[in-house]
C-alpha cells in the first residue's frame, strides 16, 4: 500500500512536470536556493564529513584540487520548511537535511551552479562496468566559469565535464537527492530551451516537436530512477 501511494504521487508529479503549463511550485525547493544561510551549521557539517571519510578539507570532490570548497547540498535544507510535499514524496525527516548523506564538499563555483540547477551528477558505467556519478553540465554559459571564485587563473567548470565524483567507499549519498535534483535540471533547461535565463515553470505547448520528444524520453528515464532510489533507500 506504502509503495501504491509512493508510485501515484510520483507518477503524479510526472505528469505535472510534463504536461501541464504551471509546474507544481510547491515542489521545486531549488528556488531561490542561497549559499548563505546557517554559515556556522556548515561549517561544523564540514569538519564532521572530513573526520568521518578522511577528506581533505578544502579539497573538492569533482576536480580533486585544494580551494574555495562550500558544501553543495543535494537536497536544500530550506526543504523542510518550504515543501512538506517534497519532503512527503522523498520520505525525508528534517534532521537528515544535515547528515553527512545529503552534502559533497565542492568548489564553490560548482556548488553555485549545482544549487542554481546548472550542473547535475547522474550515474555513469566508469572503469571496468562500476556505476559512478559524474558531472552534467546543463547550461553552458557555466563552462567557462572558473571553478574557484577566488582564483579566476584555475580551470573552468567545462574542463571537467562527465568527470567522476570522487566519494570515499564508506560515503553513502542520498540517491534520490540527486535524482531529484537532475529531475528539476532537466526541467529547466530542457524544458525551457535550455537557456540559461529559462526558469520553471515552463510551457510545455510551446516546445517544437523534436524537443518535446527529447524532454519526454529524458523525463521518463529520469522518473524511472527516481522512483527505483526511492524504493532502494526509503522503503
């Protein structure tokens, strides 16, 4: 019966996503996400996720290079009071918006973008069949950004396009975090002609033929693991 109410809201949040011209608001947590809230809460987050797995402080988990690294939550912490629907559908409690399963330690160019639904992680057969999540870079006015704020002279974010998270083995992410947050990319840049100004909600009706197919096979196979994550973590 869990499972029955977990697929109907689910293929429900499908066919608003797809169908209709107003994208259900109220579960799009990516909004208006900032980086600066709850700053002493993060800091702690940090030192707490480096003394768990060994990483080195500093160092971010994509381009493997020491600077400017903020966390990039997969799933806002702002979700909580935002959206009781998202967090429903997620099978999500408020204090997992601060484990260690729910953050990468990022340059703080690439958790801008992350946070801003530029740039998603989606699963990826690397090195001898091993499933890895790698960097998708949907709006390409970011490939040119530096991935350090602070050092414009480092490479861009483009340089590591398709390039692998580097989790330790023990750090078990949340899936359908990152599942979700790549559902809502696909959505705004796909759905919105990829534009880097293109913001939800969009209108479906106005896609040409061949985007709208593209956005369709795109959206289902994303639906598809979304619904499979849920069912591997939360049921």
């Amino acid at each position: 019966q869990t499972n029955q109410r977990l697929d109907a809201s689910i293929d429900r949040f499908g066919q608003l996503l797809a169908l209709n011209s107003v994208v259900l608001s109220s579960l799009n947590v990516y909004d208006g996400m900032s980086m600066t809230s709850a700053r002493r809460a993060e800091v702690a987050l940090e030192e707490h996720l480096c003394a768990e797995y060994s990483y080195n402080r500093g160092t971010c988990m994509i381009t493997q290079l020491p600077g400017t690294c903020v966390l990039a939550h997969l799933l806002p912490v702002s979700t909580a009071a935002k959206s009781s629907a998202a967090m429903s559908m997620l099978h999500m409690t408020p204090h997992l918006l601060h484990d260690t399963a729910n953050v990468l330690l990022l340059a703080d160019n690439i958790t801008s973008a992350f946070h801003s639904l530029q740039v998603s992680f989606v699963p990826a057969l690397q090195e001898g069949l091993v499933e890895r999540y790698v960097l998708k870079i949907w709006d390409a006015s970011v490939r040119s950004v530096p991935v350090f704020s602070d050092s414009p002279l480092t490479p861009t974010i483009g340089q590591f396009d398709s390039q692998p998270l580097h989790l330790h083995a023990d750090h078990a992410i949340f899936r359908r975090f990152v599942a979700f947050q790549t559902l809502w990319a696909t959505a705004r840049h796909l759905g919105g002609h990829g534009s880097a100004d293109s913001q939800l909600p969009f209108r479906m009706e106005l896609l040409d033929e061949p985007h709208r197919q593209r956005f369709w096979t795109l959206l289902q196979s994303q639906r598809q693991e979304l619904v499979r994550d849920i069912h591997a973590e939360a049921l």
